[in-house]
C-alpha cells in the first residue's frame, strides 16, 4: 500500500521536525510548510499528494483557522481532511475548528499516541467516506438500494436468489425502511424487468372502491363508473404488482386476491367475464400479518400465499454503520434534483447522526438531510443539524432539573462557578479543574442549542457520561 502524504504546517521548525520524526516513524511520508500560504499553494495543485494536512492555529499572515476556512471553499479541497493543533487554545478556537471541518483540534506540548491515533482515525475516514461513495455508484445501479452493514448484504443476497423465480413475496419491516426499493429491484433483477411494475397502496384506496381499483370495472357497474376501466392486475399483466400496506385491505378484496393468485383469474365489477392475467404478486406490510390471521382481519390462506418468501426490511437502528453513506447519498441526491453542488458534511455531523434512534428509519434520515441541505452554508457543520424530535435534550429527568428559571428573580441567582478562577483565590487543582469543566460544557451546550446529542459529539464524551456531569455540576438549562 503506498504510504499516505501528511502536510505538517507550523512556523517553529522543532514542531515540524518533531511531527515528521514522529509520523515517519509510522511510515508516513510527511512534506513541511511554515505558513498557511505555502500549504494553500501545496494543497491546491492539481497533482496534490496530500492525504491529511495538520495545522497550527497561530501562523505568520494567515492563521491555520482562516487557512481551513478557505480550504472548505475550494472544490479541490473542501474534503481532505484536517487536524488543528495550538499551543495557546482556547474554548472559540476549538468550537470554530470543529465547525469549520477539522477532523480533530488538540493542545500542545503535542503526545506521540495521541497525535498517531488521532492521525489513524482521520485517514482511516477519509478513505472509509471515499469507498462509501464510490462503493454507492455501483449498489444505486442494481438495486437502488445501498449499505455495507450485515443486515443489508443479506437483503441483497435474498434479493438476487428469489428475483429470478416466480415466486410471491412477503416484504415485511417498520415504516420508512425501504421496502418499496426492496419490492424494485426484485422486479428489476427479474426475467419481468421490461415489463410493467404497478404499484397499489391499499391503505391509500377506500375499502369501496379498492376491488375496482385493482380488477377494474365496467360502465355502468356503479354510481360514477362513466366508462370501462382496466384494474391494477390487468395494467401489470405480464409483469409485477407490488401490493403496499396489504395489512389494510378489505376482507373481501382480499379473497378476490387470492383467486387471482391460484387461478390467474379475474373479473371487473360488474362483470361475469373472466379475465386471465399472468402477474407476479409482492406484497408489503409494517403489521403482524400471523397477528391480522389470529384477529380474523387477514385471511390465513391469502397469508401462506403471499408468504411463500418472507423477506424482512431491517430497521435503521439495525444498520447504524450505512449512516454515513445514506446521508453522503441523499446530499448528492438533493444537489442532482436542484441543480447545486453538493455540500460536504462534517465529521461531528455524521457522528451525531449515528448517535439518533430513528424511530422514523431511511424517510426521516433523509429528510434530516435534506433539511440541512437547505439551511446549511458552504458545508454543512454541527449547528445546522436540527433538534431530535424523538428526544428532550435533556432526558424526562434532567429537563426538570435543567428547566430554564420562570421567574425573574430566579432566572439572576448567580451560579456559583460560572465564572473560571484565577490563581490567588486559594483554590485546589481539583477545584480549578472542575469549575473550568463546567465552564466549558456550559458553553457547549449554549453552542448547540442545548443539545446533549450534539454537544456530546464535540466534547468527545457518551451522552450517557454528559448527562451525568450536567446533574454532577448541577447546570441549569439556559445559563452561560
């Protein structure tokens, strides 16, 4: 494997030399540059051999931060990945770091483990979000559908050994999975595929009128049936009828259904005149079908028809590591459909995301993302990811003690350790330490909205362990 370029930009020579003893030691190969100007000028050759650039804060002219800032404004190199490093930092100076797209911020004097894995980890990233896109291209051609998780390589497996066959399917999973997409490409890896694919949402059609809306009518059969018309079955012949939500349909529907699948037989309303159809039948539902049977809403016999190959649609929860490139898709998705470039997201952003429940699965990702899409500047950073509607930021417990004071006079009670000591104030190392660290989480939690999700993400700490140190320090919603 060729080994990976690192841009070390610092204006004292020992950091550099430092740094490049360091990661040549690891088999990097590292180039130096001791102002931001030079390295914009490195970085921004066509033939760049950077993997990772690595910069100081303080530089001479430009700083490191508005160096950063302007690499995320260039097309070629708005991605390559960077770590911020200062020997004078301060809380502003690592929120902008963060917010600007640097992958890690850290303080000097600088750890050789702590400097090689935070190294490891950025370029193992990058080369992770590089494979995802192109690894996306390919799985976006055959199934529409794409992940690397376990859950999703066995739908796909499934998918390719029952599309051939005529067999029907039973597609089962949570709402907003993906299971039209899994219905889709069965129909397109299968002998049908240049045939119709006709999709019916029977929760969508009034119990009254779904028998003609699948079989069709003639004129006069009802009230308003001005002319004769060709139901779903007859518009799918020779090809696939993907039955959404069939967990809804009508009893009597249903039994029509059933004919249809034993026999190829149907007939319009109104009708006596037998029509012989040649479909495959798919069928989709968020319900406990065996449940339907037991209640005597589904009939047994139409449930063993359809469920001749069960195929389940994982949830998202199930597949947390296809995040990042579900979220990639869709950004380029949403910029293919307006017309714009697509916008790079940050680490901190796609972390956050991985920390949701998403009880809303695929749909609600991407409309998280879409939304952020829309609000978000050049890149989209940490402060564009909206509020988890699924969840108080504070937990049922800690919003009743973090709830913001209702009265006046509350809401002015000074905090006893909002402000950060000075030395002279007799206090001890630990007592410095965790006044500081409240500060700091204070003012994180203020950058986020009060966000425990986000605000976790960027202090690098579980939520679990943040919640604790919010009652531990005993912080109030609102202050700072």
């Amino acid at each position: 494997m060729t080994a990976k370029t690192i841009l070390v930009v610092d204006d004292e020579k020992n950091i550099r030399r430092t740094l490049s003893l360091v990661l040549e030691g690891e088999g990097y190969r590292v180039i130096g540059a001791e102002t931001a100007e030079i390295a914009l000028d490195i970085l921004g050759s066509p033939s760049s051999p950077v993997d990772l650039a690595i910069f100081d804060v303080k530089l001479p002219q430009m700083s490191g931060l508005d160096a950063l800032e302007r690499l995320r404004r260039e097309d070629a190199t708005k991605d390559v990945p960077v770590i911020v490093i200062s020997g004078h930092a301060t809380v502003n100076d690592a929120v902008h770091a963060i917010k600007l797209g640097a992958s890690d911020f850290f303080e000097k004097p600088l750890a050789r483990e702590r400097v090689l894995v935070s190294v490891k980890n950025v370029l193992e990233a990058a080369q992770t979000k590089r494979a995802l896109t192109e690894m996306s291209k390919e799985q976006l051609a055959k199934y529409e559908m794409i992940g690397k998780s376990a859950p999703v390589q066995r739908v796909f497996h499934e998918i390719e050994k029952v599309a051939p066959t005529k067999a029907s399917v039973l597609i089962t999973g949570e709402s907003g999975t993906g299971k039209e997409l899994i219905a889709r490409a069965i129909h397109r890896l299968s002998p049908r595929a240049d045939e119709p694919f006709v999709k019916v949402n029977c929760a969508a059609i009034p119990r009254e009128l779904i028998e003609s809306e699948l079989f069709g009518h003639e004129k006069g059969a009802f009230t308003g049936a001005q002319a004769k018309r060709r139901g779903f079955f007859e518009q799918a012949h020779g090809g696939t009828i993907f039955l959404d939500e069939i967990g809804d349909m009508d009893l009597v529907a249903q039994a029509k259904v059933l004919r249809a699948l034993q026999s190829g037989e149907i007939s319009r309303v109104g009708s006596e005149h037998v029509i012989n159809v040649d479909v495959r039948v798919l069928a989709a539902t968020n319900k406990d079908l065996g449940k339907g049977v037991e209640t005597g809403e589904f009939r047994e016999d139409l449930f063993f028809r359809l469920n001749v190959f069960p195929l389940r649609s994982p949830s998202l929860r199930e597949r947390v590591e296809d995040i990042p490139l579900l979220a990639f898709s869709f950004m380029q998705g949403f910029a293919k459909e307006n017309g714009t470039k697509p916008k790079p997201i940050d680490d901190a952003v796609i972390s956050a995301l991985v920390a949701r429940k998403w009880p809303g699965n695929v749909r609600e990702l991407k409309n998280v993302v879409e939304r952020m899409a829309i609000l978000s500047g050049d890149r989209v950073t940490i402060a564009d990811l909206p509020e988890d509607p699924h969840e108080s930021p504070f937990g049922e417990e800690e919003a009743r003690e973090a709830a913001v004071p209702e009265t006046f006079e509350e809401e002015h009670q000074e905090t006893p350790s909002k402000q950060v000591p000075v030395p002279g104030q007799y206090l001890t190392l630990r007592e410095y330490r965790e006044q500081t660290e409240r500060k700091y989480i204070v003012d994180t939690l203020k950058l986020t909205g009060w966000n425990i999700s986000r605000t976790a993400v960027i202090l690098g700490v579980e939520r679990t362990n943040l919640h604790k140190k919010i009652r531990g320090y005993q912080i109030k919603r609102g202050e700072g």
